[in-house]
C-alpha cells in the first residue's frame, strides 16, 4: 500500500462515490474505486475493474484496509419492469455478497464495512418518525431495501465493524432525481406533487459524505444508522424551495393521476414521487453528529445559491470533515 491508510469504495464512480473520493483522499487515504466500467475516472482515486459478482484481482485491494465502502447498485431511478426490478436487486445482492466472501478471505480484514442502505425501508410511512427502531413499510421498493440489508447481515465478516447508512435523498448538483425535479420546476410544473404531504427526508451530499468519513474513525459506531437531515418538510414545502431556489412562480399542486402520468413520460415510477416517510437521524445526533446543512433552505441556497449560472457543486468538505457536538 502506497499512501497509507486505504479506502475502497464499491461502486464509487456515481454521484456520492465521487464525493466521497475527494474528501477522503483530502484526509489522506489511499482510494481505491471498484468499478465495471474499464477506463472509468475518478478523481484523486485509483480506479480498480470488477465485475460486481465474482472474485477476482479487485480482492487484494481489501487486504488490509482500512475501510470498505459499498455503494454499488443500479439506480431505482427508472422504470420498474419486471427485468429492471430483477437488475435493482441483483446489483444489490450481488455485489454484497461477493464483497463479504472477499472480506471473509481476507488475511487482515478491513477494519469497517460501511454499506448503503436506503430509507425505503420504512415504505410509505405518513407522519410516523422513523428512526433506527421504527417498524419497516411494505411494497417493492421496500423488499428491494430488505434484500439488500440482509444480504449485507448474512455476510460471514465478524473481524470488521459493520455500518449501514438509511439513506435519504442526497442532494447534490449532480445527483439525478433533484436534477429531474429541478427541470420540473424549471419548466413551470413544479406544484406540490399529489397530496403534497408526503415527507421528503434528505440529506446534502457534503453532510452524508461527514457522516461516513465519522463511521469510518469512529471504532464506537455500528449498526444501522438513519442518514437523513433532522428537519425533513414535506413535499409541497420541497417543491416550494425549490420554485424559490430557481426564483419560479407558485403553481398549482399536480394531482396523482398527473403525477403518474408525467413520471411514465420521464421513464420513471410514480411510487417515488408519491410516497415519503420521515427519517428521523437518532443515532447520529447521539453520536453527536452535527449536520452542517440541517435546514433544506440552506443545503438548496449551498448548491443552486448562484441559479443556474453557478459553476459545480462544492462537494469536496473544507475545513474539519465534521464538527463534533460535545455532550
Ligand atoms: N443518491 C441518492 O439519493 C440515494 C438515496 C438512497 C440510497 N442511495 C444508494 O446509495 C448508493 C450510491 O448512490 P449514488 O447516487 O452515488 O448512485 P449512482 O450515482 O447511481 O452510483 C452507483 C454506482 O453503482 C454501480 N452500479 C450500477 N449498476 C450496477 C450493477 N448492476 N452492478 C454493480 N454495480 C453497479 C455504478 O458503478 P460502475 O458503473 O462504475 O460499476 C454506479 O457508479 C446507491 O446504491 C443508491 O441506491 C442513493
């Protein structure tokens, strides 16, 4: 290992793999990205081909790490056929489960495995909080979130403190679903979506890119963690902050039938749009976990502040990668 401590990211050539690469690199690891896609480029990471399903050379980047982080999943950001729905669960499943069997072949494991896992899990769960504890939803996006948390827990690893992360929708310039809804806005459609009232639970990029490089030092962190702001609004205040951030003018809430028929038009599931759940970041902010972005007000005015002519999104952290809330 050429520059110390290493960190290997599965699937870390999308939207929060690079976000992850940069800040991490900037704190002085060694990243190593596992990638499909030959030739692929990330920045200030090293770019290793695997084939997301079997062993093979990519294993002996584990050896010895410091951290593995798994990202890795085909968006569900799509239309859900039968055939999609087999790949969104296999590219989880998969890819779980040979990173285990190569940590498990390890000589020295990796000293933390830091999964993604999706707040999904909760389903649609109206105005309940859902912490770590909270019931799970049902449905497909739900068995979709269960599959994947259990392919991780069934992994033979026991050397390696293991981490998963319920993530909220990560805002970012880059990030897919928030640039889909910003070009709903943008075009003047941009009303509150059905109800309106179903919750949004997110979190700005710089803050979840914190919260793994905190599970990765912090030997005390394990478990299943809500990685979400500790203030999510429901959809008619997201789509609000959003008209204001592109400085559109109110518009009528779009009714769910609409709403179906616009997300078949764009190639994706009204479920998404539709549904919602509260997540609610118990065990960070026990862990004294600050966000730097609680309020969606101020994570938008971070990423759009400038409108449209402001150039990328800052998603490499300044200054101390987190605050530490002293309790
Ligand atoms: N962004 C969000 O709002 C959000 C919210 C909750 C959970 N998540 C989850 O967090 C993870 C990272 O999110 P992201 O936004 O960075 O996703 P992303 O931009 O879509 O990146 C995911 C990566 O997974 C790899 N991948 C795609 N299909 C695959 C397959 N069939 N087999 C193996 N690898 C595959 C790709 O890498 P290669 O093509 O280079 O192999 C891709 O770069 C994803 O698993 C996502 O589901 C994201």
């Amino acid at each position: 290992m050429e520059g110390g401590r290493r960190l290997v990211i599965a699937g870390g050539s999308g939207f929060v793999g690079r976000a992850l690469a940069v800040a991490a690199a900037d704190r002085g690891y060694e990243v190593v990205v596992l990638s499909r896609r030959a030739g692929v480029r990330v920045p200030r990471a090293r770019v290793v081909w695997w084939d997301g399903r079997t062993r093979g050379a990519w294993v002996k980047e584990l050896e010895g790490a410091e951290a593995l982080v798994n990202l890795a999943g085909r968006t569900v950001n799509g239309r859900h056929t039968r055939e999609v729905l087999r790949e969104i669960d296999g590219s989880r499943v998969e890819t779980t489960r040979v990173l285990g069997d190569a940590v498990h072949g390890c000589v020295v494991a990796p000293r933390v495995w830091v999964q993604a896992g999706s707040l999904a899990i909760y389903g649609d769960a109206g105005d309940r909080w859902c912490d770590e504890e909270a019931p799970l939803g049902e449905g497909v996006p739900v068995r979709t979130a269960r599959r994947w948390e259990r392919a991780f827990a069934e992994s033979p690893t026991p050397r390696t403190r293991r981490v998963v992360l319920r993530m909220g929708l990560v805002l970012g310039r880059e990030a897919g679903v928030l640039a889909m809804m910003a070009r709903v806005v943008k075009w003047g459609v941009g009303g509150a979506l059905g109800s309106g009232r179903q919750f949004v639970s997110w979190i700005h990029v710089a803050d979840l890119v914190r919260v793994v490089m905190r599970v990765v030092e912090d030997a005390s962190m394990s478990g299943v963690y809500v990685a979400s702001s500790p203030e999510p609004v429901r959809n008619a205040e997201f789509m609000e902050q959003l008209r204001e951030v592109w400085g559109r003018p109110w518009v009528p809430r779009v009714p769910a039938w609409l709403v179906r028929c616009g997300c078949w038009l764009m190639g994706t599931e009204a479920v998404l749009a539709l549904t919602g759940r509260r997540g609610d970041p118990r065990r960070l902010e026990e862990a004294g976990f600050t966000f730097r972005f609680p309020v969606l007000r101020e994570a938008l005015a971070d990423l759009y502040g400038g409108g449209e002519r402001r150039g990328p999104a800052r998603v490499g952290v300044p200054g101390p990668v987190w605050a530490v809330k002293v309790r």
